[in-house]
C-alpha cells in the first residue's frame, strides 16, 4: 500500500506597496506561493514562521492559520502572513500585484481570511511601517474591504476605536500641506474590540 504523503505548508505572504496589495511568488516556476513539507513532529504554526525565515530573513508581523486545502498534490496547510511595506526579498522570490480576482484558490482563500479579520486584529496597520498617514492607512482598508469608504467618517471611527497616535514628525505629499504621521497604538481594553466601526463608514 503507497504511503500517504506529508502534507505542504504553504504560506501566501502578502504586503503593501505602491498603492496595491502585492503577494510574494517564486520567481520562477509560475510565481508559486512559498511551500515546505510539513514534518510530523512540527506545529504548523512554527513551520510557517520558520518558512517565513527561510524566505524573507525573517519572522512576520501577522500570521494567521487559514485552513486546509486540496490541490493536484495533495493536502496543503495554509497559512496567510503579512509583511510591512518595504520588506525585501531575495532573488529567489518576487513581489507581485495581487491579480485581479485573487488569482488562485489558495491566494483567494488567503484573502478572504485577512478580510475577515481586519476589524478584529491589526491586520491593516501591519501592512504599513511603524509610521503612516491617515491617507496611507485607509487606502489599506479600502484595499482590504474592497471598496471605498468615506474620509471623515473613516478618520472618526479610527479616533473613536483609540488604536493610534500622532507623531511629531510630518511627510510632504505632493503640493498640498504636509500630512502628519502617525503610529499603532492601541489603548489596552478588556474583552475583544472593533479596530473601526466598518459599518459607520459609509
């Protein structure tokens, strides 16, 4: 009797750069998603970091299991990640725009998972740097719920859910007035709370 084989590990990392959700694929081999063999006596969880090393030099800033899938080789554990804009990789892998509709079913699932928690973890502010503008932030968020949402009510509902704080440094954008960066910066609650009030955005 053939033995079963070990399952993949498979990790959709997944960025933010030049204005669009970018995820990493090899460079050859059909910009595949990052995969190891998932040793018997491994947690997932510590492989996907561990993959994560190998790929990008390091550790990410979110990681979330998304489930367990089938493909023409057979059983895949699945793993979104999420890296800072920025993070560099080597030559063996590539950041690539998400395409449009998600691309393939593991991708797919991986952004359906990241959208489902972004108004229960940091999943937005971990796609930026340790400083932003509001501009930057809800230009995620816009790319996350797939939609657009309206300035004011969304700079609301960021105040009102206390998650941030401004900094004294500011960025030129362009002609207009400086804008002023901010960080992450949750005020410490008990019980699970909403990053922003989605449905007050309009």
């Amino acid at each position: 009797m053939a033995s079963t084989p070990a399952p993949r590990l498979v990790l959709a990392c997944v960025s933010w750069r030049d204005g669009d959700l970018v995820v990493l694929g090899a460079a050859t081999r059909g910009a595949e998603l990052p995969a190891a063999v998932l040793a018997a006596s491994q947690a997932p969880a510590d492989a996907a970091d561990a993959l994560a090393r190998r790929t990008l030099g390091r550790a990410p800033a979110w990681r979330s299991q998304v489930g367990a899938l089938r493909d023409e080789t057979g059983l895949a554990i699945l793993y979104v990640a999420v890296l800072p804009t920025g993070t560099d990789v080597g030559d063996a892998y590539l950041w690539r725009p998400v395409p449009r509709g998600g691309g393939g079913a593991m991708l797919r699932a991986a952004l359906v998972h990241l959208r489902e928690r972004i108004d229960r973890e940091p999943v937005a502010f971990r796609l930026l740097g340790p400083t932003f503008t509001l501009s930057d932030l809800q230009a995620v968020y816009e790319l996350l719920l797939e939609r657009r949402v309206h300035k004011a009510s969304f700079r609301r509902s960021l105040m009102a859910a206390h998650l941030i704080e401004p900094t004294d440094a500011w960025r030129s954008e362009g002609r207009g007035r400086p804008a002023q960066l901010f960080r992450y910066a949750p005020r410490r609650r008990r019980g699970l709370q909403r990053a922003v009030r989605f449905d007050l955005l309009g």
